[in-house]
C-alpha cells in the first residue's frame, strides 16, 4: 500500500491490524526499512527515492498493489513506482486506487493508471445510508473581497487569500462563529497559509479554548503530539494548512472551519470529510 503522508502510513498500520491483527506489516518511510513481511505499507515520498525504490523492487515481486488517494497516480512519482513494480505488464500486479477524490482540479483523468471504476458511491448516498455524518453549514460573513484574488494552476495563490484573511480579522471572527454555533465541539480548522494556522490557534486560546496548530514546517514529533493531544480530548481544536486534508481520520471531529477559499471541489470534499467520520452518539457535523 502507498501513502503520501506519514500520519496516512500510520493511520493505514492502525486498519489493517483491525481486520488482520496476526499478519505481519512492514513500513517503508524515513528510518524505517522493513521489507521482510507480507504487507508493506510505504510512503510514496520515500520509495519515489532510487536507493529505496531500488530495494522494494528487489523485495518483490508483490501480487497487489493498493494506491491510497489514488487521484495523485498520475503524478511522476508515483508513477514511476508502479512502473518499477510492473504494474502496467501483462503479468504484473493487480493495481487498485482507492480515493473519495477521483476527479482531479487540473482536469487530468485517471484512466492512464487505472482501466476502469470498479465501485463508486457519491457522499450523499453514504450520508442517506448512515455511512457517513450529515452536515449543518454556516456561512459566516468577511469584509473581504475575494474577487481581488488571482489565481494559479486553477487555485488561488495560497498567500494572497492568507493576507486577505488576516486584513479581514479571520481568526476572531471564526472564534465568535464557533462559541455561536458550535460550542464545545471537537473542531479541525483549514487555513489557508502557515501564519494563519497559527494565528487561528492564538485567537482561540486567546477564547480559553484548547487549541494547537499543525503545519508541514514542523518537525514529524511535533505533529504527533499535537495529533495524539487532539485525539485524547486534551485539545478541543486543531488548525492546519494542508497536512491533515487528505485521509485523517479521527471520528471524534464533529465540526470543521474552513477558513480558506478553493476553487477545487476534490480539495473541499476532501476537507468536510474529516468530519464526516461516524462516531457513537453522532449524526451530524
């Protein structure tokens, strides 16, 4: 299995020891190296490496191959996996992509990767058959004139919606729509930007609310204790900028701040998600 995030390695681990707790896993990311075992779970960031690539090829050969977030296939590195272990041979392995994402925001199709969609089911469906959590949204108003924003690759450029943000005083703002409409909650909040990650953790312990920040700057310890903080209950909110989007999974969110504008409907499904997992006495986020 490939993962692009090391929280997903590990959350991915945590699973498979769910339905098979006896079958040995191996994980391939930084330090770690075990490809002794029938399972191997790896971080596309480091078999995308030569030297690393090189020895889970020598491992081999697999008999399947699961993609997690499988929208990001076509992406160099992870074609280049593939290709190593292959995967687009007659007699390769068996490739399955698995992602609630299968459209991507450039447009680029899956269809080079994968021949066909075996199952799809939309969020609605799961939401209606108690998959997945209803939602309550609030749309909270900013003086800030998106329109002035420009943007890149299809997106808006990440640092002017973060100073627009900030000019428009975001963080307090999204402190008195959160003690209005969600007091209490178990809440992950999406930013656009580092600075603004952690000024939205300022306002809301500035509010006596348990808050932290996450960030792809920070060291990987630091982003696991502030996650294992969160899953304890020893914090009552989360912020981050574009670490915990895809895949993370804590059941105990029940409510989500987007405090960033997209233009890509993967990368909005992808942030609501995180709060659609169902947990015991929970029905909606």
């Amino acid at each position: 299995m490939f993962e692009h995030r090391d929280e997903l390695v590990r959350q991915a681990e945590d699973k498979i020891r769910l339905v098979a707790p006896d079958v040995p896993i191996g994980l391939v990311k930084a330090a770690r190296n075990e490809l002794q075992h029938p399972i191997t779970i790896a971080s596309v960031q480091t078999v995308s490496r030569p030297s690393r690539l090189a020895q889970l090829v020598e491992r081999g050969p697999y008999d399947t191959i699961v993609v997690d977030e499988a929208h990001h296939a076509p992406a160099a590195s992870c074609r280049r996996i593939l290709e190593a272990l292959g995967a687009f041979t007659t007699d390769g392995p068996l490739v399955l992509g698995v992602t609630a994402t299968a459209d991507r925001a450039d447009g680029r199709g899956l269809a080079e990767i994968f021949e066909e969609i075996v199952f799809e089911i939309p969020m609605l469906d799961l939401i209606a058959d108690g998959y997945l959590a209803n939602f309550h949204a609030r749309q909270i108003q900013l003086r800030a004139d998106f329109e002035q924003l420009h943007t890149r690759a299809g997106e808006f450029i990440e640092r002017e919606a973060e100073a627009l943000l900030l000019a428009a005083d975001a963080p307090i703002h999204t402190v008195r729509a959160y003690q209005q409409h969600a007091p209490g909650r178990r809440a992950l909040v999406f930013t656009s930007g580092v600075r603004l990650a952690h000024e939205m953790t300022a306002a809301f312990t500035g509010a006596g609310i348990a808050a932290a920040a996450v960030d792809g700057t920070m060291p990987l310890e630091s982003r696991r204790r502030v996650i294992a903080a969160f899953a304890c209950g020893d914090l009552q909110v989360v912020s981050n900028c574009a670490v915990l989007t895809e895949g993370f999974d804590e059941p105990s969110i029940d409510a989500i701040i987007i405090a960033r504008p997209t233009k890509s409907r993967p990368l909005y499904q992808q942030m609501i998600g995180r709060g659609a997992r169902p947990s015991p006495g929970r029905t909606t986020a």
